[in-house]
C-alpha cells in the first residue's frame, strides 16, 4: 500500500510540476461550490454552526478518500492511480509560481496597471495603492506562504496519511479561505475552520522552513536559519511566520511591515480579513528591501523546497511500505 502510495505521490508532484492545475472541472474548485451551498444553508453566527459545518465538509472528504481507498486496494495500478490523482488535485506549486512570475514579468516591463490586476489571483492584498517595491514585496511573500500550503503541508499529511491525509488537508486549508477571516460573517461561523487549518498545517510550517534552510544557496544558508529562529514567532500567524522568515533570510530580504487587505479579497492564513490593515513585525530587519528580481528567486527557491519535500515524502512513505513488508 505504502510503496503505491510513494509511486503515487512522485507521479502526482511531477503531474503539477508538467502541468498545473487543470484549467477546468478542478475538483477543488468543486468542493467550494459545494461547500459554499451547505455555508448558505446552516450559517448562523455561533461557532457550533460552524463547527458543524467544518466537520461535515472534511469529513465527508475524508470518508469519501476511505472509501475510494477500498475501492482499489485490490489493485497496485489502481492505488497508484488513485494517490497519483489525489496529489495532482491538492498540490498548486506549478500555479503559484506561474502567477507569481505573471507579476514580475509585468513589474519587469513597468506595467503597474497589469501587475496590480494580477495580485489578486495570488493573495487578498489591496493593490490599487502599492509600488512597484511594495508589490514584489507581496509576491515573495505569497511564494513563501504558500510554498508551505500548497506544496509542502500536503505532501506531509500524504506521508503521514495517505490520500485522505492529502484530501483533507487541501479541505481544511480551502474551509480557512473560505470562512477563516476576522469580518462580521465569519468571526465566529468560520472560527472551527481557520483553528482547524492553524493545527493542521503546523507540521508543514516548520518542515517549509527547514527545507527552506537546506534548499538556499550555500553561502545563505546560516542567515535563513538565523531569520527563521529569530523572526519566525513575531508573525500574528502560527505558521505562515514559519516559511516567510526562512524565505527572508534565504533571500537576503526584509519581509513583514503594514499590509492592507481589501473587502472580497480573500487570504491563505487564518488571520484574514476584508477592508483592514496589518501592522507586522518585520523579517530579517537587518537585510535589503525586495526587488522585482527576487521574484524569480523565490520561484526558484520554492521549487527547490517542493523537490526536496517530494523527495522526503517518497522516502518516508516508501520506508514505511518496507518496515511494514518485513513484519509481515
């Protein structure tokens, strides 16, 4: 089961890698529409509504991956199959550095215009107002954030979990963009959710970073680990700190400062909110402010640490295919 599961898993990560999100019918996408009709149906402003509601929404995912494991667990083809599905479905690692590259690529030709129309398609920043610095300062961000949602916490609960593992997780973290703001709505409805993502991606989170720390360059090695110890804990987010430092002392950046988030505009973290500003502590304090050229380098840098969490995925999940074959 477990050795289908590592062929899965590195066929999944190299399907993202080809291809990226499908362009239509993503089943993520369909789960939002789904839950977004159960949300309209139970919302009430208490958190046990929304507790429910988180419960039924990963639940069902969850017993629905059961489910299909059983389905094909007579079948190696068939378990490859489906853990190669389920990884492609949950990974994003090949969009995020598409869109992130889309800014630069506009910042790079002084199209301000077209590289604000585009932020939001990467996080819930307001960009009418940013500058051009302030605008890579977003995307290098956003890289690092979700190098560790959308990469490398998937493929932890993959190894810890197998599909379910993989198809839960991508439900919590979808739940917490969804309903996981600090608005009027969401406060209480959506709190089960965003607490939920918080425990969940708390073990990507430090894996992000350390992977971070051995994926930059030789020379930026120390200043990654440093940043990371040192700055990690003063982000509001109990995770998102964790790859955002490490990025910033793997780059030789300054990260963190005033954000503004603007309403209908939704954010990865559990700390979100609509039309408010942020006032963060900042990352690596002592290093350089972004440049549009760090871009590329964050893009380059996540896909080092996607490798390398792919790689420590398989190897886990096939180690523990082997232990297990031996007791048997």
């Amino acid at each position: 089961m477990r050795s289908a599961l590592a062929l899965g898993v590195a066929a999944g990560y190299a399907a993202d890698a080809a291809f990226g999100d499908p362009r239509h019918g993503h089943p993520v996408a369909g789960f939002g529409r789904a839950a977004t009709a159960l949300e309209q149906r139970i919302w009430r402003d208490h958190r046990g509504a929304g507790t429910a509601f988180t419960v039924l929404c990963v639940g069902t995912v969850a017993l629905g991956a059961l489910a299909a494991g059983r389905a094909v667990r007579g079948s190696g083809t068939g378990r490859v199959l489906l853990a190669g599905a389920a990884t492609w479905t949950v990974l994003g690692g090949a969009s995020l550095v598409r869109e992130a590259r889309t800014v630069g690529a506009a910042l790079e030709a002084g199209d301000l215009a077209a590289a604000r129309e585009r932020l939001p398609y990467l996080c819930g920043r307001d960009p009418r107002e940013l500058t051009e610095q302030q605008l890579a300062r977003a995307v290098v961000e956003s890289v690092a954030e979700n190098t560790a949602d959308a990469v490398v916490n998937a493929l932890v609960w993959g190894a810890l979990a197998g599909v379910p593992g993989l198809l839960a997780f991508r439900a919590v973290n979808t739940l917490d963009a969804m309903v996981g703001h600090r608005s009027p709505r969401w406060l209480r409805f959506g709190w089960a959710s965003a607490r939920l993502d918080d425990v969940a991606g708390w073990p990507g989170a430090r894996v992000t970073a350390l992977l971070t720390v051995a994926a930059a360059d030789p020379g930026r090695r120390a200043d990654a680990w440093r940043v990371w110890r040192r700055d990690a804990g003063t982000h509001p987010s109990p995770n998102a700190g964790q790859a955002e430092a490490a990025f910033a002392g793997a780059l030789g950046v300054r990260l963190g400062g005033t954000l503004r988030y603007t309403d209908g505009m939704e954010r990865s973290d559990s700390l979100g909110g609509g039309g408010r500003v942020e006032h963060r502590a900042v990352l690596g304090g002592e290093m350089r402010p972004v440049a549009v050229a760090d871009i590329e380098r964050a893009c380059v840098l996540s896909r080092r640490v996607g490798l390398l969490a792919v790689g420590a995925a398989v190897l886990v999940t096939g180690l523990t295919a082997a232990i297990r074959g031996r007791r048997r």
